[in-house]
C-alpha cells in the first residue's frame, strides 16, 4: 500500500493545511463545505489523497501547465484568482514537455 512514511507525511500536511481552514475567510469553499459536511480525519485523508495525486502528475510528466489548466476549467466565477497565487503563473524553466 505504498511507502507508509509518505503516507505519514501527506496526513500531517493536510491535517495542518485543515487547522488552518478553521475560521479563515480566504479558505477554499470546497474545502469548508467538506468540512462541514464530513469529519475532520476523513477529510485530512481526502485532502492527503488529492495532494498525492497532484505529487504524481507532477512527477510522471503532467507538467505545471496541464495542472494549471485543469485548475483554469474548474474555476468558478465568484472566487478570485489571486486568492491561491498562481493567476498567470507560468513554468519558468526552459524544460521542453513532451
């Protein structure tokens, strides 16, 4: 079932990314809803498993851009861009993607 210390490790990013949502106002509404609407270990899991899945398209090639661009498509019109940073983020290395 994988390495049970990046397992570890990806639980107690999420456990404290979670902490943080409490009571924030710039937090992500989708996260707060799950919040709200699951308990707080299964949402740590959910989160550490979407984290995950983001490490491995980054490693296996899926490069910034695409992640980008799939974030752009589930973008909805009421939540600014700013809020996470990454409005008009380009890769800035050189790399050529195949």
């Amino acid at each position: 079932m994988g390495n049970p210390t990046l397992r570890s490790l990806l639980v107690c990013g999420a456990t404290s990314v979670l902490r943080r949502v409490k009571g924030n106002d710039k937090a992500p509404p989708w996260l707060v809803a799950l919040l709200a609407r699951r308990p707080f270990k299964v949402v740590a899991i959910a989160l550490a498993n979407k984290m995950a899945r983001i490490i491995w398209a980054l490693l296996t090639g899926a490069g910034h851009t695409e992640i980008l661009a799939r974030r752009a498509a589930q973008h909805t019109p009421e939540r600014n861009d700013d809020q996470d940073g990454l409005a008009g983020a380009t890769p800035d290395r050189g790399e050529v993607q195949n």
